[in-house]
C-alpha cells in the first residue's frame, strides 16, 4: 500500500498544532498543557484547547492559560462532545502536523520530536505510542493494572506492544494534516471510538498507521468503580456503531468480552447442578488474578474490576447493535 504524506525528510521542522478538547478537566489541566509547553522541539508549535462547557473551573483556568501565555489558544466547543472539540481546535489552527492530546493525559518527554521523526521515516499519515495507564489511588493503580494487561485489554497494541510497526489504530495520535484534511478528519456522531473510525479511513485511504514504542502517554484511570463501568458501556456501545458503519473491521479480539461473559453466566447457572462447569468461572478468575501485573492487592481488585469492564462493555455493543442513539454526550 503507497503511504501518503505530506511533509518533506529534507525540508526544515513542520509546523505543529496540538488539538485538546476539555470538559470538567480543572483537576489535570494544568499539568497536561504544561507537559506540552515543555516539550522540546525545533519547529513551530501552538496549543488550540477546545472548551466545552464545564461544571468546574475549566473554561477559567484555560482562558488565564491564554492570558499568560501567546502559544496557547481557546476554542468554543458548545456541542461539548470530544469529536466536535477535536475538528473545531483543527479548523481554527494551522499546524502542517497535528498532536491529539487529552485533558486527563500527559506526554513523556520529547514525544513531539520524536513523533515527528517517525512521521517523516515511515511516511505514516498517523504515529502513536503507548498508553501507560498510572493511578494515584489503590483503585486507580488497580484499574490501570487490568488496562495494561492482554486479559484487560484484550491485547491492543498501544497497551502491551513492544514492537514499532503498522497497526489498525493507536491512541490519541500525530496526524499528517493533508491526510485528515483529505479524509475528513472525525465523525461527530461517535462520542467514543471516533479515533479508531477515523483510523480506519486513513488507512483505506492509503494511509500508513504507525506504533512507536518509545512514544507514551501517561493516562490516568477513573476513580470508581461506577465511572470505571459508564465508560467502557460507552466504549462499547460506539464501537458497535463504528463496527455498522466498516463491518471489515471487526477484530477477533474484540469479540472474547461477550464470549466470556456469556461463558462466565452459564457456568454459574449450570454449575448450580453441575459442579464441573464452576471449572469456567474458575479459569476466568484465575486468568485475571495471574493475567494482571501488579501488587496482590491490585490483582485482588482486578476479579472485580476486570468482570464490571468485560460485562459493561459487552452490554454496550449489543446496545449499540440495536439502538441508533447513543449515550449522553461525555461525562
């Protein structure tokens, strides 16, 4: 498959745009633009924040974020979904590259430059790296050891690969503004999974999707078990709308949440009468105990954390294969 780019490997450092679209972020704000503007990087750079409206002190902290410094640019997102943010922070900027970044989320050092580089080697459309899930409390550190483990995650590339190469989709990314100009960048009926959609038209447009190890991301998991349940209902609910809109792109992966949820009630209904079938549950629960990395602790709290994401997720797909509305926009 050609590749398709728009940036020169002898020409000087391309210009760069980084889009973050924010609502209720007044607790990790602060720390994310400041991982931006402390990124080392020889070209031109500029942050477009697009605001939606927010319960807490969002919209200020980010208006005297522009006061106090020229680099960083507001932007009304009055739809207050991510998707919406993302494409009106792209239109109102003009950086040839273009850096996703989140609220919630900070980037290692030297993660621009480095993306930009392998932009230019591979001639991808896309480059991302690792999502590397760190919580604060014993909860968040449980969460984020289920998330980085293949029994968690299911084995997406940006949460356990090791290996730089072409993949299907990557988290947040470094985009070839041609390449999403061209394709049309976010779909602003997917409130989730709107990067993997847009991915998989780079992609078939040509595109080259690219996972550099040595990128990261630190993320931070959400607090309760609640919170923990309502989005990845939500991960899966826009998922099932992605799979409607590309049915190739289903992924065998994908599928194992119900299977194994599916596997998980019957052995608990049957084994009422048949003892041999409580051998099911039993595997599950011990795949996940010495499937997830971390304290004793945390891989206690993984036999629950693990189901609620499993269930709620297969929950959410087979909403979304039946309904056409979706969730309330991101909460």
């Amino acid at each position: 498959m050609e590749e398709v780019t728009s940036l020169n490997p002898d020409a000087a450092w391309p210009s760069v745009s980084v889009v973050m679209p924010v609502r209720n972020e007044a607790k990790h704000i602060l720390a994310g633009v400041d991982a931006v503007l402390d990124q080392e990087y020889e070209g031109d750079i500029d942050i477009w924040i697009a605001v939606a409206p927010s319960d807490d002190e969002t919209e200020q902290i980010v208006e005297e974020l522009a006061q106090e410094n020229p680099k960083v640019h507001p932007v009304r997102n009055d739809a207050g979904v991510t998707p919406a943010g993302l494409n009106a922070a792209i239109s109102a900027s003009s950086g040839e590259v273009v850096v996703r970044v989140d609220g919630h989320v900070k980037l290692c050092d030297g993660y621009i430059s480095r993306a930009v580089e392998t932009m230019v080697r591979t001639g991808a459309a896309n480059v991302g790296g690792r999502q590397v899930a760190t919580g604060v409390t014993g909860f968040e550190k449980a969460v984020a050891a289920v998330m980085m483990s293949v029994v968690g995650s299911g084995g997406a590339e940006y949460r356990v690969g090791e290996t730089e190469k072409a993949v299907d989709t990557v988290f947040l990314g470094v985009f070839d503004r041609r390449a999403g100009d061209e394709v049309g960048w976010f779909d602003e009926s997917l409130i989730r999974n709107q990067d993997y959609e847009l991915n998989i038209r780079l992609r078939a447009s040509g595109g080259l999707v690219w996972f550099d190890p040595d990128l990261f991301v630190e993320y931070q998991p959400r607090s309760s078990l609640r919170a923990v349940a309502r989005q990845y209902f939500d991960y899966g609910f826009f998922k099932a709308k992605v799979l409607k809109l590309h049915k190739s792109s289903m992924k065998f992966r994908q599928i194992i949440p119900p299977i194994a949820m599916l596997g998980l009630a019957l052995s608990l209904i049957v084994g009422t009468w048949f003892e041999p079938a409580f051998l099911i549950s039993f595997t599950y629960f011990m795949a996940l105990f010495f499937g997830v990395r971390g304290s004793a602790r945390s891989r206690f709290r993984a036999l629950l954390i693990a189901p609620v994401m499993h269930f709620s997720w297969s929950v959410g797909l087979l909403n979304g294969l039946v309904k056409r509305r979706g969730p309330n926009p991101d909460r």
